[in-house]
C-alpha cells in the first residue's frame, strides 16, 4: 500500500454508473498518503456516509456534508513517509490536487456525493 487516489463527484453512485457525465461531475480528486483516507472513516462513523464497495479498486461512499472539508483543499492526514523497494512517499502527502471551486460552490450543500478511494498499490 503506497497510498489512495480520491475522486469526488456531485453524482450519486448510481448516476455514477451510467457513465453519463462522469468526468463533468468531478469536483474534486487528488493522491494521498496511507493514511489519508481516514476522514471518509470518520464521515461513516458519523452517519454522514454509508460504504458501498471495499476491496480498494475502489471503495465507494454514499456521503453529505464533504464541501465543507473539501472547499479549502484535500483534509490533513497525519502519516508516517513511506519507503518501498522502488518509490518514497513524504509523510502527510497529497499531491495532484485537481479542486473545481465552481463546482464545489456550486454545489447544493445537500447533494448526495458519491467518494471512490482507489488503491494505488
């Protein structure tokens, strides 16, 4: 495990699985540490979000209340740098950060999201 590719698109899963605008719905997406996905743990510990797929390829959330946490950028993460055979992940890494503020602002506050976490092992 080397870290997580997070995609977030104003679309519920199931609009999600047409594939009808997809890539239109995008309103946020960035690479991130290990441990960089646990705020989406804390959004379904909290009842904001419901885990529809796990396995990594992806896991998928049904969540509100992710504008406020994203609007500024991707959540802080508290993690360790990573050292494999071949690649060095910095501790607290998120990079390629892609934030569609238009988007996001205009987003309804109430919209159900969908959250992909991809495994980037």
């Amino acid at each position: 495990m080397i870290g997580w590719w997070i995609v977030i698109a104003a679309q519920t899963p199931e609009e999600r699985d047409t594939g009808i605008g997809r890539r239109d719905a995008v309103l946020a997406n960035w690479e991130t540490s290990v441990g960089g996905n646990g705020w989406v743990q804390r959004l379904v510990d909290e009842g904001k979000a419901v885990q529809l797929l796990s396995g990594g390829y992806p896991n998928r959330y049904k969540a509100s209340d992710v504008l406020p946490i994203i609007e500024n950028g991707p959540p802080a993460c508290n993690d360790p740098a990573v050292i494999g055979d071949d690649h060095v992940m910095p501790a607290n890494r998120a990079r390629d950060v892609i934030l569609h503020h238009g988007k996001i602002a205009a987003c309804p506050p109430d919209k159900v999201l969908t959250i992909e976490v991809w495994d980037l092992s």
